[in-house]
C-alpha cells in the first residue's frame, strides 16, 4: 500500500493530467491562432509555468511574430489570446463586461485565498478613489509634500550628516518606505502612517499577494485553501492591519455616534471616507482594514532610470526651481512640471510593473475585427510590455528618450496635450489599464510620485555606487519588478534653493 503523502501526490498528478486534457481538447477551437510555446497536454503546462518567471521574453516574441495580431500562450486552467495592434486592442475596449468579464482579476490575486474582502460584490472603496481621492489631491498636497519631505530626512539624512557626505541607501526599501509613508498620510493620519510596523505591512503586502496568488493559482479550487494556508502569512498580515487600525477606527465611530458626520477637526483621509460609506459588515474594523490594504502603492524605476541617465538631472533641476519660483510646491506647480511629467511616463513605457492590461474572460464567444472568434472560456488580454516597445508606435523604442512625450505635447497642434501626460491611458499606454475600468487612483499617484521627484532632483546629488549601474529586472507572474541595488545619496551641491511656496 503506498504511504498517504504518496497518495496525496498521485490524486493531485491525475487532477494535473484531466484539467490538462481538457484544457487540450478544447484547444482545437483556437488552432488558427499561433502558439508562444507548447500547445499539447502535458507540456503546455510547462510554457504556463515559464509565463510566469519569462513573461517579458514570452510576450515580445509573439508579439514580433504576429507583427502584431493574435497569439495565445497556455495558462494553468485556461487558454491566454493575447492581442496586439491598435483594432484589436480597440475591440477589447470596446466590448462590453457581459461579453468580456473583468473576472480574470480574482485569477491573479485569487482574492478568496488571498485578502478576500467580507462583500466582495461591493467595491465601495474604489468609487471613493476615483471620487474622494482625486477631488482631494489639491487640498492634501501640503500634507504629502510635508510628509515627503519628513520621511526622506528620516530614511536618508540619519544615516549621514545631511552635507557633503554620500550616504549609501537601500533604494528600493527606503522609497517603498517613503511613498507608503506620504501616502498613507491622506490614507489613515499621523501618527500611523509614521508607525513602523504599518509601514512594512503596507510595503509587502501587495508583493506577498501577487507571489501567493500565483502558486494558489497552479492548483485546483478544492486544494486551494490548504494550499493558501501552506505557503501565505496573508491572514497574519491582514490580522495585524485589523489591530493597528482598531483604535482610530474605534475612536472615529464614537465621534461619529456624538456628533453625527461632522466635528471638529474631523480627518480629511481615506479611511475616514471609507467609514462614512461603509455598509452592513464592511463597516467593521476587519472590513475597513481589508479595504485600506487594498488601496496602498511604488516608482524606484524611475529613480534607476534617471541614475542611468544623468544628463537629464540639471534640466529636470532647471524645470522644478523655474516652477516653483513661480507657483511654489502646490499642486498647480506639480501640474506645470513637463519634463518630470515625460520622464516618468518614458518610465512607465520601458518599465511597466505590469505585464498586461486589460484582461478579460470570455463569458461568451468574441470574435475580433480581424474575423477570428474566440470561445467562452478563454482569457483575452493585451501584452502591454511589448506593445509599449513597437517600433511602428514609439521609432527607437528601445532607447530611453526622457522627453519623448514633452515633445510629443509640443507638437500636437503646438498645444501641451493632455494625450501624452503621465495619467492618461490609450491602446498606446496601457500601463494604467484602457476604457472604463482605467485605474481610478492614477491621478493622485503621479501626482505623488511627481512630487517625491521633484524633490529629489532639487535636494540631493545621487549617483550609483563606483562601478555599479542599474539591477536587473525580473518578473514574476505577469509583473516586473525592479532588482534591488544600493543608491548614494548627499545634499545638492551649490544649489539655490527656490522659495518653499
């Protein structure tokens, strides 16, 4: 009699070999469309494995092989189409949610197994992103500037003597630090966003659901929960976000109860917003802290990119003191700063943190504008990564041009278009999502991020360490993720410092 984990491993190989199979016999209806990889029963589950840690590579090669049009790459539980090319992109827009679902997005962060809301039919809290959030980005600017400013004397100014000494910095840690930081200022108030323990939940947790997904992902639903519980601290994580908040949420509610929906010095921020709309169970602390993990975000590519690129620094540097000698650091300075605005969006071109955009589930069967239909069933998505260095779109894609799209602005009708800034989307940029499901918290991050660069390029010097250039990048389960490398740091020299504004 074999032992019982040998056992276990021959159920769970056969359950492998069915979904595979039928996965197989249902590929027949996709045969006109090429194939990234294996097609066949056992060893497509090979490629879908190599999606997941070579998707870059994966997505350009289909790309330049369809030039662009239709491919289709093997997933664990189903067929990924991936479309390339203007129409094609258009006509996944253009489809409405009956026929091509936003379902796909429960696959990639198996939000059961994972943070699982307690009403996952109700998602109040990115209405209050794109409302709240975004009417509020000028009347919380001097918070997070201010907190900005705190945090980075804290993460780097302590480790030397804030003059002429180059401070060696962790960069990818410290500025996850102090964008959780800034951000969870308009999120959840002093003193929490300054909390230690709160900052290093909100940094990890995004990365720790993604990773946990994705092995969740490899495995039929009925092991998924034990699988869940195997390789995630998720649910610590989550607990522990439920006791750090418990005291203000706490707090809030008794205000709340004395004095209805106003009070003296009532908070401005994020949770607050989400306790005024909060219904039925998700008005608990463990539905609010849910919430609030789920509305926490980074940009230390942009930094690698600039370090990599320094004949950029003085112009940027030029650009921020003109501006803020004229407007100081408000939101209407930020809006005037050009040149940040295409940096950052050339960065967002070449280092997207996401691999796709706009993944869809056929509820039923879509057929493209090129005449070929696909069956329900199967994902539809658009390789964002690879669409973004199309050489018909961008000439020398390849190349980093940090004022690509200034120039761009420029000459749209001799207007500065708003086409070409950082926040807005297009089948062109994808990296915010397309249509109407266009990420609704974009305008308050570039703004952020804007800020944070700004202040950078203005305060310090930075360099790489002697001899060190830029890490590697590396995905993981249809993201990138920039490698980690050690960034020096000194107060600028010989600047004249414009008015604080």
């Amino acid at each position: 009699m074999p032992d019982e984990f040998t056992l276990k491993v021959s159920i769970l190989a056969g359950v492998l070999v069915v979904v595979s199979l039928s996965r197989y016999f249902r590929s027949d209806l996709l045969d006109a469309i090429p194939t990234v990889g294996f097609s066949g029963p056992l060893l497509s589950y090979f490629s879908a494995l190599q999606f997941n840690f070579d998707g870059i590579r994966m997505l350009k090669e289909g790309y330049q092989k369809t030039r662009p049009g239709l491919f289709k790459i093997a997933g664990f539980r189903r067929w990924m189409v991936l479309a390339g090319g203007s129409e094609l992109i258009e006509d996944v827009k253009r489809a409405p949610d009956d026929v091509l679902s936003t379902e796909p997005m429960n696959e990639l962060i198996q939000p059961e197994y994972t943070i699982d809301l307690l009403n996952r039919n109700d998602p109040f809290h990115v209405d209050i992103t794109r409302s709240h959030l975004t009417r509020n980005i000028a009347v919380t600017f001097k918070e997070v500037r201010e907190e900005l400013i705190m945090a980075m004397d804290d993460f780097i100014l302590v480790r030397g003597d804030g003059n002429t000494e180059w401070v060696k910095v962790p960069l990818q840690e410290t500025i996850e630090r102090v964008i959780c930081r800034a951000t969870n200022r308009i999120f959840v108030g002093v003193p929490l966003c300054r909390d230690h323990d709160y900052q290093t939940l909100n940094s990890n947790f995004a990365t720790n659901v993604i990773k946990s997904a994705m092995i969740i992902s490899w495995f039929p639903k009925p092991l998924k929960f034990i699988v869940s519980r195997m390789i995630s601290n998720l649910p610590s994580q989550i607990q522990q976000e439920i006791e750090l908040i418990r005291p203000i949420v706490e707090e809030r509610f008794a205000k709340m109860e004395e004095h209805g929906e106003d009070w003296d010095d009532k908070p401005n921020d994020m949770l607050m917003w989400l306790m005024s709309e909060a219904k039925g169970i998700e008005r608990s602390v463990e539905g609010l802290a849910r919430r609030m993990l789920l509305v926490n975000f980074t940009f230390t590519q942009a930094l690698y990119r600039l370090l990599a690129n320094p004949e950029y620094i003085e112009p940027l540097r030029q650009e921020v003191d003109a501006v803020i000698k004229e407007e100081g650091w408000t939101k209407a300075g930020i809006d005037k700063m050009n040149k940040i605005d295409s940096f950052l969006r050339e960065s967002q071109r070449v280092d997207d943190p996401a691999l796709l955009a706009a993944t869809r589930l056929a509820l039923r069967p879509f057929t493209f504008s090129n005449g070929v239909t696909v069956p329900a069933g199967t994902i539809v998505s658009i390789p964002a990564s690879a669409a973004h260095i199309d050489e018909r779109i961008f000439p020398n894609a390849d190349e980093f041009d940090g004022f690509r799209f200034l120039k761009l602005r420029e000459s749209d009708g001799g207007t500065l278009s708003s086409r070409y800034q950082a926040v807005s989307g297009s089948s062109e940029h994808l990296v915010f999502g397309l249509g109407r499901h266009i990420c609704p918290g974009r305008f308050f991050a570039v703004n952020e991020v804007k800020a944070l660069f700004a202040h950078i390029v203005t305060t310090y010097d930075i360099r790489f360490e002697e001899g060190k250039g830029a890490p590697r990048q590396y995905s993981i389960a249809g993201f990138r993720f920039p490698g980690k490398a050690n960034v020096m740091f000194r107060t600028r020299q010989k600047r004249h410092s414009p008015e604080s504004g």
